[in-house]
C-alpha cells in the first residue's frame, strides 16, 4: 500500500568494494525505473524495467552497474568495484504499467558515498 | 544542445508573488513531467502533460505542443514552495522509451 521504498537509505563504502542498493516499487506497478543525481547535478536514467521485456539499460555508466529485477517486484542495482565518482543519490521509481503518459512514483532514494 | 532545457536556473521571489518556470524539448519528446525535489532530496512529481494545461491548487503547468515548450506557473508564491523544479521529457518511440530525460532544474526560492 506504500509508496515506493528504497535501501539501504544511505552506504558508505570504500573504493573498490561492491555495493547493492535495494527498491521495492509500489505493489502491482509493472514498471519500475533506476535513476541517479550525482552532487550538484541533474538527475540521469540509469535501467528500466518494464514487465517481463528485456530491460532498457542504455543509461548504464559502464559495465560495472548492473540490475535485476526478480518476480517483477523488488529491483537490486548492483555497482562492482566501486569509485569515487560513483558517489550520488540512486532513486527508483515505479509505474503501473509504464507508458509514456503516466506519473512516476520515486522512493526517497539511497545516498552512496564512495570513500 | 540538450533534448530538454530549462530556465531560469535560479529564481528567487518573495512571498505572493506570480512564478514561471519555462521548460523547451525536442522532437521526439512527448510526454512532459514536472517534478519538485525539496531540499531533504525527496522528489514528488507534480504534473504529467501530453497536451493542454493541468492545475493543482496555486499549481499550474502548460504544454505548447507545436512550439515544443512548457510552464510550471506558482500562483501567491510561500515559501514553503521552496524547492528544485525539474522538467522531464518522455521518449514516445525508440530504443529507449522508458526512461526520462530530465533538465537541470530550477532552483526556486521564496523569500518571506
């Protein structure tokens, strides 16, 4: 019945470590989106979910980030060998079925500090 | 140039007044969200606009379809409505329709 929730809410971690960040859309929402806002930038798309088609990665930094999404629910974004520059906020947002006409959902988002 | 501009980049007004924020986008751009991140991070979204005007309380966005432009207007401004106000463009076609392409933002502050 909540809105969409994310984990952990923030990550310290050291350089060359692995994380997984955790979002848990809103029940029934078949959509579900990964973001991120680095410190004084705009926000950025980084994967999109969509159902049970292939998911839209083309937002993806490089081939450390990956993504799964497992029974069309609860989303893990993984960042292997962590950088600095892999500092920022990563929000997740959900739709109910994810055409371009609806509103996104965001969770309050998980703020990583890469030391 | 990118797909989705905003302006002005920062905006400061005092309380009650009339606020604009303008959002241009480019072809391919079809659905226009306007969303409102406050200071602690949280981001709501406010409006979803494909055509026409939508209006939530002293909150009103606009679309110009043909001129590939759109408004964020704040009606008796508070400060309360202190914020970053971000445009975001929806692909309706292509490889990459899911994902939005947002503008910098503007950074919106109402002074008392």
């Amino acid at each position: 019945g909540a809105g969409v929730s994310q984990s952990p809410s923030n990550k310290v971690t050291e350089k060359g470590k692995d994380v997984e960040l955790r979002c848990d859309p809103i029940s029934g929402h078949t959509a579900l989106y990964w973001y991120r806002q680095s410190l004084g930038q705009g926000l950025e798309f980084l994967i999109y979910f969509q159902g049970n088609s292939a998911p839209d990665k083309s937002g993806l930094p490089s081939d450390r980030f990956s993504a799964e999404r497992t029974g069309g629910s609860v989303s893990t974004l993984t960042i292997q060998r962590t950088q600095q520059e892999d500092s920022a906020v990563y929000l997740c947002a959900s739709t109910p079925e994810g055409t371009y006409q609806e509103t996104q959902y965001f969770g309050p988002g998980t703020r990583l500090l890469v030391l | 140039k990118n797909e989705v501009e905003q302006s002005p980049q920062n905006l400061t007004a005092q309380e009650g007044e009339f606020i604009t924020i303008n959002c241009s986008y480019s072809v391919g751009i079809s659905a226009l969200h306007w969303l409102q991140q406050h200071p602690g991070g949280g981001i709501v979204s406010l409006f979803m606009l494909s055509s026409g005007k939508k209006k939530h309380g002293r909150l009103i966005a606009t679309i110009n379809i043909q001129e590939k432009h759109s408004s964020l207007h704040i009606t008796a401004s508070h400060p309360r409505d202190s914020a970053v106000y971000i445009c975001a463009g929806r692909r309706q076609w292509g490889g990459s329709q899911g994902n939005l392409i947002f503008g910098k933002g503007t950074k919106l502050s109402v002074k008392p």
